[in-house]
C-alpha cells in the first residue's frame, strides 16, 4: 500500500525539482538579456542611470 504513495511523492518532487531547474536557468537567461540591454543603453545614453528605469508590472490577462 505504501508502494504507490512513495512512488507518486517521488515522481511528484522530480517534476518539482525540475521545474525549479529550468525556472532557475530561465532567470539566468533572463539576467544575461537585461545585462546585454543594458549594456547597449550605456553606449547609447552614457549618462543615463539604468537602474532608474521602472519595472513593467505584468497584468495577467482579463479573462
């Protein structure tokens, strides 16, 4: 009986685990991105402080 639980709780931490896995390796991707753009603005606009550019906040969608 207890076979089928430990196997579903297992199966369930590997999925977790690799969700947080590819979560972990989006950011990643993310961060180099922003750092890339980042770099553009500052030989674009040197003077400009790109840490004052605001968030853009996520609106999930109406429906």
């Amino acid at each position: 009986m207890v076979d089928y639980i430990f196997t579903g709780l297992a199966r369930k931490r590997a999925e977790l685990a690799g969700e947080i896995e590819r979560t972990h390796n989006r950011m990643r991707d993310l961060a180099a991105d922003m750092e890339h753009v980042d770099a553009t603005l500052r030989m674009i606009a040197p003077k400009m402080v790109v840490e004052t550019i605001k968030l853009k906040a996520f609106r999930p969608p109406a429906d």
